[in-house]
C-alpha cells in the first residue's frame, strides 16, 4: 500500500513537471500584441483573399449592384459586362476604386463613391484555439477577435486550466523567437480583468492545457485502453482455441444450436 502510494506521488509530480515544462510563456511578449482600444481595425483595412465573399453597392447600375461575388481561387471576380477584376490583395476600398475605373468606361456614375464593396463572410483568414475547449480547430479571423472573446466562442471544457491559457504568436524565422504570455481566463470573465485581452492577428494560437488532475486521467487513459484491448483479444482468442467461443458469440458445446 505504501509503495502504491510513492508510486502515485512519483506520477502526479512527473506529470506536473512535463506540464509546467511545457510552457514557456515570458509577460513581457505580450508588448509584441496590440490592445483593441489602442487601434483602429475596420473592415476597410481588411485584405482580401480567397474565398472571402463581398457583395457589391452601386445603385445606379443594376447590373451589379447587390451582386455577391465569391472571390476565386485565382483570386478573381468576374462580372458579365465588366469582365475580371483581381480582388485578391486588395482592400475593399481599393477594390472598389477598381470597380468604378471599369464601371465608368460603360455608365455615367455620380457621387464621390458610387461603388462600394462589403465583406459579407470572412472566410480566408484563421487563428486556432486548441487543446481544452468546446471548439477546438481553426477560427475564422475577422480582424476585430481578441483573446477574450475568443476563448467565450470556442468554451474551455471543465478540464481546463484555465488559469494558464497560453496565448502565442507563432514565428516562421528561426532566428526569431514566438511571442507567448498567459492568461487567467476564469479573472477575465468573473472578475473584469481585461487588460491582457489583447487584439489577435492572423495565424494566432490560443492552447488551452488540462488540468493536472485531467492530464493524470488521460495518461491513465492512454495506457489502460490498448491494454484493456490487448488483454480482451488475448481472452477471445483463449476462448476460441478451447473451444468455448465459435466466434460468431455464440458457445459450442452441450444444450443444442447455439446454447
């Protein structure tokens, strides 16, 4: 009983280990992050990319005006009289300064912006929410999502540690290091603390870690569910091979057609 119960402590302290191992989080990255208060993001700044949708305003031309266009993975729309514009790149008001270029060469267009173009579904662009939550996988990034709001959609599960969230910027230089900071979930949302809910950026990770009471049971898991299995297929193939399982579930022997 007494070596049961080392055994035990020795498994908890090495699972919290590898756990707290596994962050490598510093407070000062998040100076890397932008806070929603302190910048200006619209949709007019928004870049377009495939599939993202627009829908098109021009009331004076009907041809066009309410036409949703899906851009292509070419990165093109295409209008019957128009012909192709490239969207891909290019903000919606640059887009639109395009549009009017074309539409002008075949009406007659009043006003300072006859043609406006809307984002109707953000589809393009994703940052990723992993580990404990209700939504794990990619999210879709509108340019206005921030760590709050997107740990509210995506709902950490009750094995979450939500007191260590782990908020990273990923980077693909080698000579440059990820930004990653933490945040307490649980005090943002029961307590008011916002100041650590700072502006995602496309490609952001948000991993949510179990419990170390969560991680200990699925290390259990993970080792009691092919052994269970294991020894379950070694007890059907004994069965089998004395004769007491036909492997069709019924048993052979004595009391007439399978019983």
């Amino acid at each position: 009983m007494k070596f049961a119960r080392v055994i035990s402590v020795v498994i908890v302290s090495l699972i919290t280990i590898s756990l707290t191992g596994c962050f490598s989080s510093h407070p000062a990255d998040i100076e890397a992050y932008l806070m929603p208060h302190k910048v200006d993001v619209t949709s007019e700044s928004y870049v377009l990319q495939p599939p993202d949708q627009i829908v098109v305003q021009c009331s004076e031309v009907p041809e066009i005006h309410g036409q949703a266009q899906l851009i292509r993975p070419d990165g093109k729309i295409s209008f019957e009289d128009i012909g192709e514009i490239e969207a891909a790149g290019r903000t919606p008001e640059q887009l639109a300064n395009i549009l009017r270029g074309k539409v002008l060469e075949l009406y007659k267009l009043e006003g300072d912006k006859p043609v406006d173009i809307r984002i109707i579904s953000y589809q393009s662009k994703r940052y990723y929410v992993l580990g404990q939550v209700a939504r794990p996988g990619p999210q879709v990034y509108s340019g206005r999502d921030t760590v709050f709001s997107a740990l509210a959609l995506t709902q950490p599960t009750n094995l979450a540690w939500v007191n260590r969230i782990q908020i990273i910027r990923p980077s693909r230089d080698e000579n440059v290091k990820a930004k990653i900071f933490e945040v307490n979930f649980d005090r943002m949302g029961a307590h008011g603390e916002q100041s650590k809910d700072v502006l995602l950026q496309e490609g952001d990770v948000i991993f949510v870690p179990p419990t170390i009471l969560a991680a200990i049971a699925m290390k259990i898991e993970e080792f009691i569910t092919p052994l269970g299995r294991a020894l379950s297929g070694a007890y059907m193939v004994e069965r089998a091979g004395t004769g007491g399982y036909s492997g069709t579930g019924y048993y052979r022997g004595g009391g007439g057609a399978g019983y």
